[in-house]
C-alpha cells in the first residue's frame, strides 16, 4: 500500500496519519461540513468532503468513503475505532471493492460483534466464562437467574457502552428490566437479543490486546487496567495493571490469544475481561479494532499498534514472537472530555479560547483540536487523550498529575479535574478499586462544598495573617460575611 484513507475524524485520524507517513505512506483524510478545518484535514496529503455534519450524513455512509478511497487511488482504508469500524458489512463492502480493510475480516468481526456467538466460539479452547444465559428467552432466562442467583445482568448481545445494561436485584424487577433492557438495545443497535450473566459484585475491568497476522502468528502486549468509568465507559486506563500476580497475567494473556484463535483473527484486536476479588477471570467480549486507550500499550511494550495494523494488511508477518515482548515501565491515560464532570458528566459544546497542551520527557498528547476551534454537538466529546510513561506506578501517576496542572483548556468544561479527584484518591493509588470507582467515591455536590469551604478559610487566613492586629480590614470583614452565609446555605 502507497496510499490509505483514514475512515474516521480528530484524534485517531491525525494518530493514524502519523504512523502512515513514517512509513512512507501517502494519506487520505475524510471530513464532514463542521470538520473543513480540522487539524486532520490539513495534515493529511489530500483530503475529501463526504457529507453534512451528522454522523450518519458522513462518516456512517461507507458507500461515500469507499468512493473517496477509489476517487483518490487509496489502496486501503484504515477505519480507526467507532463509527464504521466494528461493522462487518462495511469490511466486506471494502474488500469487494478491490480495496484492503485495514482490519481484522468480516467474520472475524461478525462473530466478536455478538456477545452470544463470541462466547460461543470461545468455549472450545476453556475460556472462563460468567455464569449466563444461552440467549434471551423471558422465560428461561429468568428460571436462569433463580438457578444462578440474583444480581444478575441483562445485557444487550449487539452493544456495548453500557446500553442496554441493567442490574437486576430481585425476580421482582425481572419483567421491568428486561423490557427496558431490550428497548435500549433495540434502539442502540437496531438489535434487541440480549442475555443474562451473573452480576460480579466489584469487578476489575482488564483488557489484553491481542495481535495477529495471516500466517497463523498470535501474540499478546500484556493487560491495560479500565476500571475507573463512568456510565459504563473508561475514563483512565493504565498498563500494566497493578493486581495481577506474575501467573495471572500470563494466564490471561493465554486466554487473549486464544480468544483470537476462536475467530482465526487477523490484526490489533482487545480481548476484554471480568476479574473478581479473587483473581479469577471471565471473558466479557472482543472489540475487533484498535482501541482508545492503545497508547498506554504502546508506551509499555515500545511497539507501534497502527504500523503492526498497517503491516499485517499487507501479508506480512509479526515481526516478533510472544518472548520477545516485553513490558517495562507503566503507563496511565486520562481521557479528557468537553464534559462537567460536577454534572453528570454532561457534554458542553463552545469555543476552545485557550488550548496548551503540556510537554515534557514520559508526556504524550494524543488530541484534534487547537486552540480557537469550536467542539461540535455531532460527535463524542472526547477532546484529547493524556499519557504519562515512567518507570513505576507511582512516578507515572505524579507525571500525569503534574501535566494536568500544566494543561490550559478554557471555553469549555473539562475532565481534567476529575482525573485529578481519581489520581488523588487513595483507592486509586493503592490500586483498591474496581468499576464502582466513580459511583461509589465521586460526589460532586460534597466535592462543590469542600472547595467552597476550603477557599473561604484560605482567604480568611490569608487576610488576617497579611495584616497588623490592631488595623482595621474590610477585605477580611468581606470575607468573613461570606463564609457565614456560605456555612448558613451548606446547612
């Protein structure tokens, strides 16, 4: 391949892009009418307008994409991740147009797009599964959940992000939560099978990626730790992760590989897994794709994950064997979204007035927008991913502490505050937490008091210490009257 179209917009695209041309790649960009002047666009050699803004006006419609790719001689198309990238109709609509989908193919992705047809294809080489359904049967399902006992989950067979997802307590709500269940995933993903798996109480959320070519060659590039969430989808991810034993993580990564061996896998893929109080660990779903948080591998194992993609799309073989990787050092992500975390994480849209990304040694900023540019309502808010490498836990997280203080994002509402509460926070660095992270220790209206109090006694210390006893001083007495009416309203 001399050529590639990016499928996708912002951060992946321009991430993606980069790697092409230290290849010596040449690189297409896509763009809809609010992305004319994205950074992606202008950094790619040529680019091609594919539609209005909305996403299913643009970068849904593959028949427009796959025309741009053979308007412009892209030899392959790299699809990023979401949007088009888990769809196996597309996969294939590439392949038949005599192009290369930079990707996993199309069974691969259809059987791992089914929860229900991925844990199947994983039973024959023993993978740890959560006691569960077989499908989604009112009936059976709920003399299931007496069997196995409640909590249980229901969970949509198509879908993930945590729609169609609900927890259910008793054989009471049953009836409730299922309907609702199947309603979110019938409006999600057009699809609404789902399933019922007993509810794993605290939870770790631990993910292996996994890499593969055509010639048979399987590999694993450790674990990344994804259990601070919100809604049911990761906000800081980190490798390796701080629980696993020595025998864990190889048990896992065997697992992984297998996983991929169930589908005959070909390229970057992320087998993801359940892991309980105990250690032990069940397979939850594979995304067939290259995922967000791929940076903090990448940081780890010293291996390019789109230069592997973009290899293994070309015929070659892994360049590497399973003990020729190896992990040192660990890595932490923040994913910094146009989001008020002190609302419900609520996207907010406006204008980026000031936009300073940090920069030092073991600090990477994998981000699409500049200073100046709008964040549009049409897409996920995520404005930037922030990673620190560095030789422990410890000095990872202490990086990434110093570089959210070193980041200026001003116009819109950011996460960067929240990841410094989850940094801080003394489950976090002791690595005794699970994905109850945010509900459980995130209260903001608590958090909104304390910051309040905190500032009021500051400046009342800092205005009597600054001036003589015996001199009047109408800034303290302000200050004073403040803080009494603030206590009056927390009361």
């Amino acid at each position: 391949m001399k050529k590639i179209l990016i499928a996708n917009r912002g951060e992946i695209a321009l991430r993606v892009m980069r790697t092409a041309k230290e290849m010596g790649i040449k690189t297409v960009a896509v763009f809809s009418e609010v992305d004319r002047v994205s950074p992606h666009v202008r950094f790619a050699d040529e680019a091609v307008f594919i539609g209005a803004s909305p996403s299913k006006e643009s970068y849904l419609v593959g028949e427009k994409i796959i025309a741009a790719a053979k308007a412009t001689g892209a030899e392959g198309i790299h699809p990023g991740y979401g949007f088009l990238s888990e769809n196996a109709h597309f996969a294939k609509a590439v392949e038949d147009a005599g192009l290369i989908f930079i990707g996993p193919t199309p069974h691969a992705i259809e059987v791992m797009g089914s929860k229900l047809a991925a844990k199947e294809a994983a039973k024959q080489f023993n993978i740890p599964m959560v006691p569960g359904s077989e499908g989604a049967i009112n009936d059976v399902a709920k003399a299931l959940c007496e069997k196995i006992g409640y909590p249980v989950l229901i969970k949509a067979s198509a879908g993930g992000g945590g729609k169609g997802m609900r927890v259910v307590n008793s054989a009471d709500e049953f009836e409730e939560q299922m309907q609702r269940a199947q309603s979110e995933a019938r409006n999600a993903f057009g699809d609404d099978n789902v399933f019922v798996e007993k509810y794993v109480g605290s939870p770790k959320h631990i993910e292996v990626q996994v890499l593969a070519d055509s010639h048979g060659n399987i590999v694993h590039l450790f674990e990344r730790e994804c259990s601070v969430q919100r809604r049911h989808q990761k906000v800081l991810e980190e490798a390796p992760s701080s629980c696993l034993t020595p025998e864990k993580r190889a048990a896992i990564g065997e697992a992984a590989v297998n996983v991929a061996r169930s589908c005959n896998y070909r390229g970057a893929g992320t087998v993801e897994f359940l892991v309980d109080e105990q250690l032990n660990f069940y397979f939850l779903e594979m995304n067939t794709r290259l995922q967000v948080e791929h940076p903090v591998t990448e940081m780890i194992t010293g291996i390019d994950l789109v230069r592997e993609q973009i290899n293994v799309a070309r015929g070659e073989k892994l360049p590497f064997t399973q003990n020729e990787i190896h992990l040192s050092g660990h890595a932490v992500e923040l994913r910094i979204y146009a989001e008020d975390s002190f609302n419900n994480f609520l996207p907010d849209i406006g204008k980026l007035v000031e936009y300073k990304k940090p920069e030092s040694a073991g600090i990477r900023v994998d981000d699409g927008y500049e200073e100046g540019m709008d964040i549009p309502i049409y897409y996920d808010p995520m404005l930037a991913k922030l990673i620190a490498y560095s030789d422990t836990r410890e000095n990872a997280i202490s990086k990434l502490l110093r570089a959210i203080d070193e980041y200026k994002i001003v116009g819109v509402k950011n996460t960067l505050s929240f990841g410094k509460f989850v940094l801080n926070h003394p489950s976090f660095t002791s690595g005794n937490f699970d994905t109850n992270f945010v509900p459980k220790y995130f209260h903001p209206n608590e958090l909104v008091q304390q910051n309040e109090e905190d500032f009021f006694v500051a400046a009342l210390a800092a205005n009597l210490f600054s001036k003589t006893a015996n001199k009047a001083d109408s800034a303290t007495t302000t200050v004073a009257t403040k803080y009494s009416k603030w206590k009056e309203r927390a009361k």
